[in-house]
C-alpha cells in the first residue's frame, strides 16, 4: 500500500513510524519533501491485508485531526 500525505508537523511522521510499526506492518519507502512550511510524504507500506486495513484507518484520522489542528 502506497499513501500519500500532506502534513503540518514533523512529529505526525515519527507517530506514523510508531502506529506502522504498532499494526505489525513494515515501511518499504518513505520520502518526505519540505514546501511551504508543509511536509510532503509518499509512504510505501507492507503487511497483512487486515494490518494495512487498520493502519489505513488510523492514518486517514491522523490525517483529519492533522487538518483540523491547523486550520
């Protein structure tokens, strides 16, 4: 599984790192890009078909609170 992200703060990658690592999946890639005071991240992940579903899911709420902290 592949995601791309957008993220206000640096932190919110290392909790990334944290919760991949928490569903038992496993980084294949990451890249993370500075512009604009924005963190630009393509994320290539691997695991069990059930760990990446729960991983997605965390992550796409990670992403909502992210965009709401920093509206």
């Amino acid at each position: 599984m592949t995601r791309s992200i957008v993220l206000s703060d640096w932190r919110e990658i290392a909790r990334i790192v944290s919760l991949t690592h928490r569903f038992g999946c496993a980084l294949r890639n990451v890249d993370v890009r500075e512009h604009d005071a924005r963190f630009h991240t393509n994320i290539e992940l691997a695991g069990t078909p059930d760990a990446l579903r729960r991983l997605d899911a965390q992550l796409t709420k990670l992403l909502h609170d992210d965009k709401e902290m920093f509206r």
